[in-house]
C-alpha cells in the first residue's frame, strides 16, 4: 500500500480524532470479537447490555463494518471541496456524513460486494448497470439481508441514510457516549504528540512513531504500509484537495486501515496499543500450519478469509486466479485445520479459524489482520 506525498506541504498532513470512525471500530469489535482478543470484556459486557431492538438492528448492517470497514465512517475525507476536518463529536461527524453526496455515499455502503474493485475508480452502481448487476450479484452471495440493503440503497438512498444516522445516534445513546468519554482523552493525547513529532522531528518520526508497519522512502515522497493487500493514491492530488489526515484509535489492534479511494483524501486509520495474545502452538502443530502457509498466495487468500467467508468464485475473481486453483490453495490449509467450511444454500463458504490462528502468535494475526 502506497501514499504518494511528493509536493504535499507539511501543514496538510494533520492528526484528528473522529468519534465516528471510532464507533465503527468499535461495532466491528462487537460483531467480530476475535480479530480483538484485547477487548472480549468489554465487547461481552456492552452486547450483553444491548437492547434486544437495537442489537437486531446492528444484525442487519452488520456488513457494514464486520468484515470491510466503510468508508461511511470517514465521511470528511469524501466530500466534495471539504477540508478533510473531522467533527468534534459525533453529531457533527454525522452532519459531515450528510453531506456525502448519494454516489460517494451508496459506493462507500457497498465496499462489500465491491471492495476487489476498491481502488480501481470503478463507476457507481448508481449510475453504472453493469456495477449495478456485480452489487447485487456479489451481496446474493453474501446472503438475504445483504440483498434486501442492496435494493434498498440502489432503489431509495436517501431512506437508507436516515436509517443509518439513525442506528448510530441510537448507539452513541445506548453504550458508544460513555465509551467516547473514555477513550477520547487518550486519542487525542496521543494526536497532539503525534503532531507534535511531525513539527519537531519530521514526517519520518512521526510515521515511524504511527506503526512500525509504516515507512516512508529515503525521498521522501512516499509512505508505504505493509500490508497483504495492493493499492495506492496521491495525496497531493489537487483535484481532492491535497492533504493527509491520520486517526488514532483505541479499538483498531491489529487494524491498520488505510482509505485510499480515488477522489477521496487518504486517510491513515491506526491502532494506539497492542493487547498481549496466548502462547503460540506446539512445535509440531506450528510446523505443519507453517508450512501450509508458506505459498505467498495462501497467505493473501488467508487476509480474506480472516475478515469473511468467501466462496471460491469469490476468492478467484479478488485475486485474479482461477476458481480450481483457490480449491487447491484451500485444500492445503483445510489439511492443516486453519479454514473452516459451511454450506448456504447452493453456497459453499470458506473462512479463516480465528481461533487456530491465534495460536500462531500476535505477528500472524497482525500480518493477515494489519
């Protein structure tokens, strides 16, 4: 993943805090409490306290922030002539996400049927019939209430917007108020030294400081992130507005996101700590997994299936390799117990044992997860 920065002024390289982009981090804790072994308390205790209404209604968009995180929850850095500022509370993030306009909008909803074609300035389902036909076909394979949300947001994308304002400021009420009031003193400490660094020190300190999965070149022209996952956007890109913008968070670990959509300002989403994980496996069981993880390809399809299942169409189409050879690449790693299987319907669905996987030690889970 890169981040082109040559000629971007320093002063447009910012750290903000953004109570919304914390919130979907923190739902995606609550749905997917494996990738978070830091936080099992805390998400038990808030599902555990959820109104029986309001935690169906986090069921049905749960897609949204399970396992791709929308950029729905980044609204400053896609509006149109905006200024890349977040909203010093959730409301006014909210307000921000109101003014996204419906293509950005409807596009950032659906980075789940579409996010292989994340990147790639694809046009939008909205106005594209072919975009149209790949959302609604990729949310079938996902399942019925992707479905229904799909129509939905294709048919009426204004109902679909209220909806959504409405299940967050119903969270902010129910348990997230309490949660930001907790957190924010920490993220925005850890903001203001990170800006601090920047001023003092240079941008090479401050990325450094970020992750260590963070670089930038000897030019410094661009940041680079490793990650198990391709892609790259212009920070200096005048037609968005030149400008960087880096968000702590306090439920990222071992998130590193990075939105680099084309149009949109790049936005730099990291984690602020890093919880301890249980001993690793036995020798034994840790050479045989190793091994089944030693093709570079199973290792990318490993970063998928970690954050969903997919079907092996799916997982072809993403990587741009054949259906039969997925088949053999998930072979390998069904031998060694690191893919579960369950059918659904005339679906066949492939997912990564979180459970396993953690036992191979924090740098694996970080890697897949990062």
């Amino acid at each position: 993943m890169h981040i082109d920065i040559a000629g971007l002024a320093p002063e447009r390289i910012v750290f903000e805090t953004s109570p919304l982009a914390e919130l979907g981090l923190a739902l995606h804790a609550l749905s997917e409490p494996g990738h978070h072994p830091g936080l099992h308390g805390w998400a038990t205790a808030t599902a555990s306290a959820l109104e029986p209404d309001l935690a169906d209604r986090l069921h049905e968009a749960d897609f949204l922030w399970r396992h791709t995180f929308s950029d729905v929850f980044m609204p400053f850095a896609g509006v149109r002539g905006g200024n890349g500022r977040t909203g010093a509370n959730l409301a006014e993030d909210l307000d921000i996400l109101d003014r996204l306009d419906d293509e950005r909008f409807v596009s950032a909803a659906l980075e789940f049927t579409c996010h292989s074609l994340y990147g790639t300035g694809a046009p939008s389902p909205l106005s594209d019939a072919t975009m149209r036909a790949r959302a609604l076909d990729m949310a079938a394979a996902r399942g019925p209430r992707q479905v229904e949300f799909t129509e939905q947001l294709l048919t009426g994308p204004t109902s679909v917007r209220r909806w959504i304002r409405r299940l967050f400021e119903d969270c902010d009420q129910a348990f997230f108020a309490d949660t930001w009031r907790r957190v924010q003193v920490q993220l925005v400490a850890d903001a203001r030294h990170k800006t601090d660094l920047l001023r003092r020190k240079g941008l090479g300190e401050a990325v450094g400081a970020v992750s260590p999965a963070l670089s930038i070149d000897e030019a410094g022209t661009r940041i680079s992130a490793d990650k198990l996952t391709e892609g790259r956007t212009d920070a200096a890109d005048p037609a968005v507005g030149p400008g960087l913008t880096l968000i702590p968070s306090t439920f990222g670990w071992p998130h590193l996101n990075l939105l680099h959509a084309p149009g949109w300002r790049p936005v730099i989403h990291y984690p602020v700590h890093h919880p301890e994980l249980p001993s690793p496996a036995s020798v034994e069981l840790l050479q045989l997994r190793m091994e089944a993880l030693a093709h570079p390809m199973r290792m990318r399809l490993c970063r998928h299936l970690a954050r969903s299942a997919h079907t092996t169409g799916e997982l072809a189409d993403t990587h741009g390799i054949t259906a039969p050879e997925v088949s053999r690449h998930l072979t390998v790693l069904k031998k060694a117990g690191l893919v579960i299987t369950r059918r659904r319907g005339r679906y066949v669905l492939h997912q990564l044992d979180l459970t396993v996987v953690a036992r191979l030690g924090s740098d694996f889970l970080e890697g897949i997860l990062r």
